[in-house]
C-alpha cells in the first residue's frame, strides 16, 4: 500500500448518557487545532441523528504521514484525556484507497 493517497479515518465514539454536550465543547479545541494541521483536508465532528448518544469524528488526510503526524499533536493528546471520562466505547475505522483498517 502506498503512503501518498489520500485516506479517511471515522472514528465513532459511544459516550455516557447525558454527556454529548460536554463531549462536543471538550472536543473544539482540538477540532480547531487539527483544521489547520499540515494534511488536513476536513475534519469535523458529528452527533448521530438517532442516538445522542454516539459521535463521529469524520475525517479526510493527504496521506498516511499526516495522519501519523496528527496522533503525536497535542491537541490530540490533550482530548484523548479529556474525553477519555466521558467514552464508553470507540472504534476507528481508517480506510485507505483499496481497503479498510479496522482497530
């Protein structure tokens, strides 16, 4: 698999009932810092329409070194602990051109 395509990462998070408003407020931080990351192409975060419950991080890289790079960010860092407390069950799925990595 080559590094130089352009890959998604959709990492669904099932949070604590009641707590999706302090998720999303704890979350802008690093939804602002990774925006303007070098390989970003969108990153955006999303509430399913059927279970509050349930979040989305929906996200577009360059390549797999951006994303490689995002991991070791700060921000990212900083919301992993932050919303570590509020996360009862997460799943990335990052897919790449011809097929799909799950985690």
């Amino acid at each position: 698999m080559k590094d130089d395509k352009m890959i998604y990462l959709i990492a669904t998070f099932e949070v604590k009932p009641g707590t999706a408003a302090e998720v999303l407020a704890a979350a802008q931080p690093c939804i602002d810092g990774t925006r303007k990351e070098a390989g970003c192409i969108s990153y955006d975060l999303v509430q399913s329409m059927t279970d509050e419950n349930t979040l989305m991080f929906i996200e577009r890289w360059e390549d797999k070194a951006a994303l490689a790079s995002h991991f070791e960010e700060p921000h990212l860092i900083a919301w992993r602990e932050a919303g570590a407390q509020f996360t009862v069950n997460k799943k990335l799925e990052i897919i790449h051109p011809a097929d799909v990595e799950m985690r």
